[in-house]
C-alpha cells in the first residue's frame, strides 16, 4: 500500500512545490476564484524564485536608502526610502522585500467604472496601454499608499503620443475586473520617456490615444469635398448678397441693412478660406509659410 501511496505523496508535493514558484504565481492566481491582482500580490511576496531573470526583481534592499531599478530597458522606477519604511510596518527588519515585474496587459480586464462627481477614472474609448505592458510594483508586507514622497516610474515610448499614467483598481464585483484610474498619479512627457509620479505602489502603466492617419486618396479625396463646399458656400451667399442688396434699395430698413452686413463678412469668410486652402495647395509639404502661420 505504501508503494502506491509514496508516488501520489509525490507527484502532490511536487504540484504544491511548483505553486510557489514566482513564475507560476500569475498563471495559479489566474485559475483561481477570487481577484487574481489581490492572490498576485499576497503569494507574490512569499514566492520562491527558482531561476533569476532581469525582468523579475525580488530582493531585500535597505529602507533607509532610495531604490531605483529597471526590470526592462524600457521600465524604471524610484522608490523612497519613505515608502520602504510604510511597507516595513512595526517590524524592526533593516531591510525590506521589493519586488516588481512587467506583465502583459492582456490579464486586466478593464469593466465600466462606477459614476463619481469627483471621480478621477481614466474614461477614453480607444485609449491602449503603452507597449501592452504594466509595470508591478510591490514592497514589503503593507500596504503603501498617500506618500508624501512620491514614487517615480518611467516608460520609454519611441512615438510622440498623447498618454496618461494610470494604475489597476479593482471593481467591486470580486470577478478578476477592474479599471484604469489617474488617482495619485502625475504624468510628464518627455521625448522619449513618459515619467509618472505617484504616492502608492500598484499596477502602473501608460494609457495612449492611438495617432489617427488618413492615408493619401482618402486625403485628395476631403481636400476636393473642402474645395467644391467651400464653392458652393460662395455661390449661395452671393445670391443671398444679390437679393439683399435689391430689398435695401426698394425698401430701405435696419433689418435689411443688418442681415446684408453679416451677408457680407460670411462672403469675406469663406472667400478668405477658400484662398487660404489654394496658397496652402500650391506649398511643398515640409513648407511653412506666413499664412499657415497666421491661420
């Protein structure tokens, strides 16, 4: 009975040992049933690293000193040594865990955030994480949040695009869900690097608007809807021009008067931007002018 028992025993502790493994910890808390982010970040701490990897940070750091890593070439962060010491506690350890990771953004599952008058929910219907990466950032065994000394990560884009740092909070539904909030969190752009500045750790990444291209026909084609619109506003005013013209002579009247007035600065409008459109036309694409300028 032993000999079919020792290989079951086996093969068991062999399923647990694996568990605890740091580089299964996300796909164990993804099958399970409560908040994957929450196991994430409870199991992640006790985690056993079985192989080093520069894009997984788990070391014990001095809080007394600033820690600045990079898990990536293209992710970094600056955490205070006040942080360190909320994340210690009351224990009286001298040096704290700080771990941190990129995960692929595909594992959150952004849901419609709740209403608020003051709500500060990153709200933007096309909106993308950065490269499709969230930067994890955890240290110690409580929770760090309303630091005065604020945490600084930085994600380097090679594209100048509009984004906004944002962090993973949990809906309340208990289902894995959440949404992407700019609570706590400063962004600054730089030319190759988006700098965010926060006052907890959590789920960070970069949310960008997608740069909208019109290709070359589809552009020819607007510029003549521009042009044969802009024509057709012309004509029309002048007829309306025409008429008011000879309703003043017959009948001189304010009302007339005033309506001819407008008449005449819509012509000058649309006269003005129908010749602007041609000056433009006939410049080099990479060409500046005087008038691109002014307009």
């Amino acid at each position: 009975m032993w000999i079919f028992l020792f290989p079951l025993a086996l093969a068991w502790l062999s399923t647990t040992r694996a568990s605890e493994y740091c580089e299964n910890v996300l796909n164990v808390c993804q099958g399970g049933d409560i908040s994957w982010t929450k196991c994430y970040e409870d199991r992640i701490a006790s985690c056993v690293v079985k192989r080093r990897s520069s894009s997984f940070i788990y070391r014990r750091v001095n809080w007394t000193y600033e820690e600045e890593q990079s898990p990536t070439a293209d992710h970094r962060f600056l955490i205070s040594s006040s942080a360190l010491l909320t994340s210690r506690g009351a224990v009286s350890e001298s040096e704290v865990l700080l771990v941190a990771t990129v995960i692929h953004s595909t594992y959150f599952k952004p849901d419609p955030p709740p209403r608020s008058r003051h709500s500060t929910v990153h709200r933007p219907s096309q909106s993308t994480v950065l490269g499709g990466s969230v930067l994890a950032v955890r240290a110690g065994n409580y929770p760090v949040s309303d630091l005065s000394q604020a945490i600084k990560l930085g994600f380097k884009h090679d594209k100048q695009v509009d984004g906004a740092c944002v962090f993973w909070a949990e809906s309340q539904l208990e289902n894995g869900t959440g949404y992407w909030s700019t609570e706590g969190c400063d962004t600054n752009r730089t030319e190759s690097e988006f700098i965010c500045t926060c006052n907890h750790l959590s789920f960070f990444a970069v949310l960008v608007n997608p740069v909208l291209t019109v290709d070359e026909r589809h552009a020819v084609n607007l510029t003549y809807i521009t042009y044969i619109g802009s024509a057709l506003s012309i004509f029309f005013v002048v007829i309306s021009l025409i008429i008011y013209i000879r309703l003043q002579r017959r009948r001189p009247e304010k009302a007339v008067g005033l309506h001819l007035q407008l008449t005449g600065a819509l012509l000058c409008l649309h006269l003005s931007f129908l010749l602007c459109c041609f000056w433009v036309w006939h410049l080099n694409e990479e060409e500046e002018d005087w008038v691109c300028r002014g307009l």
